[in-house]
C-alpha cells in the first residue's frame, strides 16, 4: 500500500478521477451514450465513500471508546472534518445559483439546503434540472447521519452481519421498488419508478455496506484482506460481470428492465469494491503508472469540484441560450462553423472549462477551508 506521509492511499486519487471522469462521459455524451456510465461512477463513489468513513470510524472509535467523553469527541471530529470539507463549496455554488436564479433553486431551496434532493426526487418521481446531480451528495450526507452510531455502538464482531442485512435489504428494497411499480402486463417500470429505485438511500446501502465489508477486513483481517486483493485478476472479472450484466440488460427492448433496475448497483458495487481495494494494495504495471500519474492525480483531488461544477458549466439538457457557455459556442462557430454540432468538441471545451472552475474552487477556497481539519485530527 502507498500512501503519502500522512497516511493518504495514493491510488484511490485516481480511483477518484475514474469516477468523476465516469459521469462526465456520460452526461457529455448523452446525445450518443447509452450505456449508464455515470451510474457506475456514482456507485464507485459510494462503496470509496463507504470505505474511508468506515475505516476513519473504526480507527477512531478503538482511541475514543471507553475514554470519558468519548463517544462526543468520537462523532464530534467525524462530524467537524466532513462539515469542513463538504458544506462551504456545496453551499457557495447554492448561493451562486439562488443569486443568479437559476431554475429551479429558489422554488427547492429548503431542499438543496437539507441536503434532502434526493428525498424530494424520490417523493415526487420526478428529477430537478440542472441541480439533478445532487442527488448523490444528498445520499452521502443522509449516510453520515447514521453510520457514526452503527460503528461505534454495533461490536465490531457483529458488524459484518450487520453490513450484510444492509446490503441485502437494499437490493430487496430495489426488487420490491420494481414489481410492484411494474407497467401491467410487461417487464419493466417507467422512468419515474426507476427515478424512485435510483435515489432512495436505503436503496444505495449495498454500496455503502460493501464499502464498509473492506474497512473491516483491512483493519483486524489483513491477511485476507491481502488474500482478496493481491491479484488484478478479481478487477478484470468484476469489469466483466458488469458488462454482461449490460448486455443483458440491453437485450430488454424497453430500458427501465429488472437487471438494470435491481441489480446494476450491486454489481457497479461489487466492481467497485474490487477496483478499490486493489488499488489500496497498490497496482503494478500501467495501472500504477496511470493511478500515480500527477495530472490524475490532481483531477482525483479536486473531483469534487469537478462533480459539483460540471452541470453548472454546462448542461445538455438545461443550459439555456444565454447560458455562458452556450454563447461561448456560437461566438466560436461563427469564427470556425465547421466545429458546429461536434459532440466531442464541445465536450473537451466543457472539461476544460469544468477543470478551470473547479481548480479556481480547490486553490482559493476549498484547500484554505479544509487546512482547519487539521485543527481535528483523529
């Protein structure tokens, strides 16, 4: 395992970048794209999340429990370091958009600001324009809600089966979601039941839970966990399993079907998982020259402002005439027309420009802000 001198895995950056750079493709291909890339990266970035709050969690419930106090300096340090590095940038970009009025964040704002997207999403079956991404972040908040008590107050012997209660109910949660939401006399649900299925945090556990499974094991089960995770093999196979689990998805004629419905997070998961936790060991070969490498490992640092920004920047759907960016693009076409109606050019515009506002983000405001964690070191 590689880490810097302050114990940061050097590689998981560029599991970073994957991830974000996984959801970009597919929202700036969505004209062409059909297959649920940015899904996949969403889900890697939740089994990634559930892996470090749940190794973060356990190291610091065996120094905190059984002090005086301990419990409140537990959930107090966990709570502060996510505050510090979440909420000033998330909350910057909703004054910006209620500022400058964009749709729909003055009719939604108590739920951008509770962070309760997602909630909202799943309530009315329905997505929210050019805030939809935050549905994720939503999650992952709603997450840390809960996940402090489960690991301090669950014994560690008992976690695993916890985890896998979890797990299992989210992909039951998903198949009840489905057949009971089921357009009469066919296989599948409309979008609007999917929409339900997609967003609703139980129904993201098995991410977490898996996330939280390899923490477990690479903290009080190393040989296993080395065992597991050794070898690239596991990678390539789960990279296979979600390819088929595409092909059979695409073999449906309508898109909301069973397999794509209940079963591509877990198997996104599982993939994730497995992507993950070879790269905690560390890969060799072109994986670790692309992992290591310092651009992506840069754009995995500051994937977070990427993810935010890049609906901001530019959205295919929701990015109206007088849209920054879209004027940018016929002031281009008038000077060189041939680009017009170039997918791929308007996509690598929409990168440089993410990567622009994102970098401007994490220089001036979002590193300044997150050097005060160092204040609450576990």
């Amino acid at each position: 395992m590689r880490t810097t001198s302050e114990g940061h895995i050097i590689q998981l950056d560029g599991v970073r970048f994957i991830a974000v750079g996984l959801v970009l493709l597919d929202h700036l291909f969505v004209e062409i794209n059909v297959i649920p890339f940015g899904a996949l990266g969403v889900t890697i970035f939740f089994v990634l999340s559930g892996f470090l709050i749940s190794r973060i969690l356990l190291k610091s419930k065996e120094k905190t429990q059984g002090t005086p106090g301990g419990f409140k300096k537990y959930l107090r340090k966990f709570l502060i370091r996510r505050t510090i590095r979440i909420f000033p940038v998330y909350y910057l970009i909703i004054a910006l958009l209620y500022i400058f009025d964009v749709p729909p964040v003055r009719e939604k704002l108590a739920w951008l600001a509770l962070y309760g997207t997602n909630i909202y999403m799943a309530i009315h079956k329905t997505w929210m324009g050019s805030v939809d991404h935050l549905w994720s972040l939503a999650v992952e908040e709603q997450v840390y809600l809960f996940f402090p008590f489960l690991i301090f107050f669950i014994p560690k012997n008992k976690l695993i089966p916890v985890l896998g209660i979890m797990g299992i109910f989210s992909v039951l949660l998903r198949f009840y979601i489905f057949y009971t939401g089921s357009v009469p006399g066919t296989d599948h649900v409309t979008m609007s039941q999917w929409t339900v299925a997609y967003v609703s945090t139980p129904a993201c556990f098995d991410s977490f839970a898996l996330g939280g499974l390899m923490a477990w094991v690479q903290l009080y089960k190393k040989e296993l966990f080395v065992k597991w995770f050794s070898k690239p093999w596991p990678v390539i196979l789960g990279l296979i399993g979600w390819i088929l689990i595409q092909f059979w998805a695409k073999s449906y004629d309508e898109r909301f079907n069973m397999p794509f419905v209940v079963l591509d997070r877990t198997v996104s998961s599982i993939f994730g998982f497995l992507l993950i936790g070879r790269a905690v060991m560390g890969f060799k070969g072109i994986m670790a020259w692309f992992l290591e490498n310092p651009a992506v490992i840069y754009l995995g640092k500051i994937s977070y402002g990427l993810y935010l920004y890049h609906n901001f920047v530019y959205n295919h759907f929701h990015s109206g005439p007088m849209h920054p960016t879209v004027r940018l693009f016929r002031k281009i076409y008038q000077y060189a027309p041939t680009l017009k109606g170039s997918i791929a050019f308007e996509a690598l515009v929409v990168v440089t420009l993410t990567i622009l506002v994102a970098s401007v983000s994490w220089h001036f405001f979002e590193k300044p802000i997150n050097a005060l964690k160092d204040k609450y070191a576990y």
